[in-house]
C-alpha cells in the first residue's frame, strides 16, 4: 500500500503565535502516525515561487493522511494556525510503482 504525503508551503506572520499552532498539531499528528521529512529548513528555489517554509509529513496511507486533516484535533490546531499564516497544502498519494 503507498504511503501518502502532506505537502505544505507556509509564510508565518507571527513565528510566537506560530509555536503554539507547532504544539496543537503534535496530538493530531502522534494520533494518526505522521512523520515528518521536512519541516523547514535549507532551500533552492529554481523553478517558480514558493512560500518561506516548505513542510513534509508522510503518513502510513492516503485515507489517513485525509482523515487526519479532517480530524478534529488538526482543525483545532488550524485554528491557531490561519490567523498568523499563510499556506497552501496538498495530500498526495505516494507513488507505489
């Protein structure tokens, strides 16, 4: 079965309002088996734009990557989230080849 992936690109207005969206995210993000694979760091960009933050969590499947989001410990930390942030985020299905 292919693993799936959250793929979020963020700018934070408030890095302190931030912290507590980081620490919310953790009940959401232990429940449903997440592992991060980036979570900031270092970048190029060399083709297009992107946001200030690139962030990569893999989960074990793509309905619990979805159920996840959709769950209501992750839309709590949300919450906390969207008023000092800026993102796009997608799911994807992993490649299984």
């Amino acid at each position: 079965m292919a693993k799936a992936y959250w793929v979020a690109h963020v700018d934070v207005d408030d890095l302190e309002a931030y912290k507590a969206y980081i620490a919310a995210n953790a009940v959401a993000f232990q429940k449903y088996g997440a592992r991060f694979l980036v979570r900031g760091g270092e970048y190029e960009t060399r083709e297009g734009a992107v946001r200030a933050r690139t962030v990569v969590l893999e989960f074990p499947d793509y309905e619990t990557a979805v159920a996840c989001y959709d769950s209501p410990e992750y839309q709590q930390a949300k919450a906390l989230r969207d008023p000092v942030s800026t993102g796009d985020l997608v799911i994807v299905r992993g490649y299984d080849g």
